[in-house]
C-alpha cells in the first residue's frame, strides 16, 4: 500500500531546503544546543506578568541586542534578571 504523506506547508518547505543543500552544518553544536535550550526554557517558563517602564534607548537597545542573539527582546530581559537574582 503506497500512503501519502501528509505535510504542513512548513516541512514541505524544510524538505526543499534539505534537498537542495541549503543547510549548513553548525560549527560549535554543544554550544549551539546550550544555546537554544536556555532560550527555551526561558521563553516556557511562564510565570508572572509585570509591567515595567523603561527609557525609550533602553528599550531600542535592549531589542537590538535580543535581535544579535536571535531571542525575542523580554527572554532577553527576562534572562538578565533571573541572573541578577541567582544566590550563589
């Protein structure tokens, strides 16, 4: 029995990209999966809501910074406090 297999729009388009070699390997993967692993725990750990007000630069600056580390912005924010925070 030949079943076709049903794909979203997104893993067609993965598939392409593979097929064509458009991927590349990562240079440093231990780093990379540590990396990302921290921000998505991070970004799951939804916990508390606050409401903060912050300098216009401040805010420009911290989502540029948050877009060089390819995270959203209040991960970022969020990261940097629970740092601040930690009891060592």
């Amino acid at each position: 029995m030949n079943k076709k297999i049903k794909r979203t729009k997104d893993e067609k388009n993965m598939l392409k990209l593979v097929e064509r070699g458009d991927f590349a390997s990562i240079k440093d993967k231990k780093r990379s999966i540590a990396r990302y692993s921290k921000i998505a725990r991070s970004t799951l750990a939804k916990n508390k809501t606050i409401s903060i007000r912050i300098s216009g630069v401040d805010l420009m600056k911290l989502k540029a910074k948050a877009a060089r580390e390819g995270m959203p912005y209040q991960t970022l924010i969020s990261s940097s406090l629970h740092k601040i925070v930690q009891v060592k």
